[in-house]
C-alpha cells in the first residue's frame, strides 16, 4: 500500500463536549495492521466486510487500512441487516451489539462468515457461543482510540487476553493503566481502565469513571450492576446518575417479564430495592424497564437514548419483545394499569388515550427507523377498538415512500391505525 496520507484525527468515543482529538500517522496504521495480521494470521482470499464505519477507528483499521496494507480484498456495500451477509470467505468486522441482536432473534446469514472481528465493548459470553456457530472464527479484540489494538481473545472460555506485539503494560492502578504503543504517535498513554496483567494476559476489570458520590456515599457502578444481575429475573442492565439520584435501567428475562406483568412496575422495583439494601448503603431509585440496552452503530451504550428514557413526562409502556428490519418493525407492548395515561381517563374505565398511542407510534418509529415523523398530517386514523390497562397488544409498523404506517393489534382485533408523515433522519 502506497503512503496517501501523513496523519488522520480520530475522535474519541465521548461526548461532543468532552470528546478528544487523537493523531495517528500513515506509520503508526501501517505498523499496527502489520502487527494484527502476523498475530492473527488471516488466510489468503479473504474479504472484508463490514457494519462499522470509518469515523471510528475499529471500522478503520480493520476494514479500511489492514485490507490495503495486507492484500486482502474489501466489499464497500455496508452490512445493515444479517441477511445482507451473502459474501463468500468474509471477514465481519462489526459491533457486539449488531451480534447480539442476531443471537436475540436467532438469525442466520445468507452465507456464514469465515471470521468474525468485534470490539467497542465486551461480548457476553453468550453472545460469543452464539457467533462461533456461524463463523469458524471469532476474535474478540480490546483496545482504545488512544492506543489503538491492545489485546484479544479467542474463546468466550479463555483466560485472559492476549497482548499485541507493539503493546506493553507499564503500570495499572485502581484509577488508570499507562501503556507503551506503537500504534500512536503518543506513547505512554493513559487510559481510564482498570486491568490486572498476569503471566503476560490482561483481564479488563472495568472503567475507572465509573464511580460515583451520592449522598457523600462512593458507589462503584460496576459492583452495583453485578449484583443486580444476580438477582432472579434480571437478564441485564445499565446504572448512571440522573438528576442526583441513582438509576437503573433494567432487562428482564422470561421470568422477569412474567413477574412485572402479573404485578406491576412499583411491586418489582420494591422487590428490587430490598434485595440490594442488603448489600449497598445506596441503591438505584429511579427505575425504568426495557427490552434490551440501547447501543449505538460502534456498540457503544447510547447514555443520550437512555437519558431520553428517563427524561419522558409519560409512563414507559413495557416492551416484551421487538422483531426489526430494513423496512418492517413490530413491538410487543404491555401498558401497565398505574401508568400515568389512565388517569383521569377515565376514572371508571380507563382506557388509553388515542394521543399517547399516536405518539409512541411515532416515538417506536424513531427507534425502528431512525425517523421522526411528529410533524406533518398524519393520515387515516381509525380508532376501532378501546386498549384497556394491562392488556397485551404489538405494535406494527412499516415503512414507504408515503410515510410509516402504523396499526396497535393483538392477531385478531385491531385497535388503531394510520399512517405518519415521511420525514428525514433524525
């Protein structure tokens, strides 16, 4: 590969206020794809292909520069869906949150990858046995904009990470770890993780920042989410601070789901407390319930999402299940009876306001489509049937030239209908 620039700024995975600026050169990309390659030893006919892009340096160096500088051929079409992975002798870089909505809904490619590349956040074990069965390889890769590669696994079942050739572990610290690289024109570089370095593998053990004072208490969020997920019914979930208090966004699995729908939000969440008050002086007092934790395109959580979460005026109706594609969505919804919306409305029998199902249909909308469809005429409303508290219905919507359409049904009766404007991306 020719030399086609001098040096590129990557931008950290922060914020807009508190992301940085990170300088690679032509030489320090070049030096480390060499290094993946001799580490990890790809065959020759390989092609790359991928759902990451080039703003993020994972998608650049594994898809952009390491097929140039190593001779590997590369399928430009981004992969957006499984069913779109129909090349033959592939290489998938992608994301573990792309992996894990493939394991959630049991999909299978068109053509299985040979190797399967991921990183931007740990890959669950699950998540790992679930990708070996479609590919014969899968390497889970651990690094940072700052230091480019650091190190990788294998096997969900491996000990330890293995560390690249241009990599060493000066120093770790309960509040950092310094590393010499390579692979950046700074060197050493510290990073805000927490590692433990043993008989020359690395174990991630978390985020520094992600320790918190509330009520002149330290709260260490790794330690409270581990004890949640230990307890029955919880399949995940994500801790942060919101507006002073602490707050959790929770996943439930089958038997969690059983639970708050035969009860309710304020009778799981009591229960959650009390089983926490055991172990911690503080815990989350701000609870909200979903089906999976939002992620961004580079596998990222999505804080802003999450944030919008807890930030709206309306109860959340509770979603048991979603099936996503390109152009097709549905959600199954439960719209718990002490919900905000069915007061008032009405005192005797309460019913689910025609408003609030117009605008989750929007509000699902955007998640499904990345769309925002509240201004505009919103065109054929039917009101056919009333939604009661508690009952389960899903949500279907789908998209064309002339807006999303979307119909709330249970297989038999259908409750509303219409069709939402078309509007641009949000």
């Amino acid at each position: 590969m020719e030399k086609k620039f001098n040096e590129i700024v990557f931008k950290t995975g922060g914020t807009t206020s508190d992301g940085k600026g990170v300088v690679k050169t032509f030489e320090n990309l070049k030096r480390e794809c060499l290094d993946i390659n001799e580490e990890l030893k790809f065959e020759n006919g390989l092609k790359f292909i991928t759902t990451t892009t080039d703003e993020h340096l994972f998608g650049f160096t594994f898809f952009r520069m390491l097929p140039d500088v190593c001779g590997f051929d590369r399928y430009e079409a981004r992969i957006n869906y499984p069913e779109d992975i129909n090349v033959e002798n592939a290489v998938l870089i992608t994301t573990p949150s792309f992996l894990e909505a493939m394991r959630k809904f049991e999909a299978k490619p068109p053509v299985n990858p040979i190797v399967i590349i991921t990183a931007g956040a740990k890959l669950e074990d699950k998540t790992f046995e679930y990708a070996l069965t479609i590919a014969e390889r899968v390497i889970e890769v651990y690094g940072s904009t700052e230091t480019g590669v650091i190190a990788y696994r294998t096997s969900p079942y491996e000990k330890g990470l293995r560390i690249f050739k241009g990599i060493k572990i000066v120093e770790t610290a309960d509040s950092y770890t310094k590393i010499e690289t390579a692979y950046s024109e700074v060197s050493p570089v510290i990073i805000q993780d927490r590692i433990k370095l043993e008989d020359g593998k690395i174990e991630f053990l978390g985020r520094c920042g992600r320790v918190l004072k509330i009520q002149e208490k330290r709260i260490i969020l790794d330690d409270i989410e581990a004890a949640v997920k230990d307890i029955s019914g919880i399949e995940d979930v994500y801790c942060f601070e919101h507006k002073g208090k602490l707050a959790a966004l929770a996943v439930l699995d089958e038997n969690g789901k059983e639970f708050f729908i035969k009860h309710d939000k304020l009778t799981l969440v009591k229960k959650l407390k009390q089983e926490l008050k055991n172990k911690f002086e503080i815990v989350p007092q701000r609870w909200r319930f979903f089906d999976e934790i939002p992620k961004k395109e580079n596998g990222k959580i999505n804080k802003e999402f999450i944030e919008e979460i807890f930030n709206l005026n309306l109860s959340l109706p509770f979603v048991i299940s979603r099936e996503t594609g390109r152009d097709y969505a549905e959600f199954e919804l439960c719209f718990i009876k002490n919900s905000n919306f069915f007061k008032g409305h009405f005192e005797k029998l309460p019913i689910l306001p025609g408003v609030v199902q117009l605008f989750y249909a929007n509000w699902f909308t955007g998640i499904a489509f990345n769309m925002d469809c509240r201004c505009g005429q919103i065109r054929k409303i039917k009101y056919s049937n009333i939604i009661k508290p508690a009952k389960i219905i899903r949500l279907e919507l789908v998209k064309s030239s002339k807006g999303v359409s979307f119909k709330y049904h249970d297989g038999e009766l259908i409750y509303s209908s219409g069709i939402l404007p078309p509007m641009s991306l949000l």
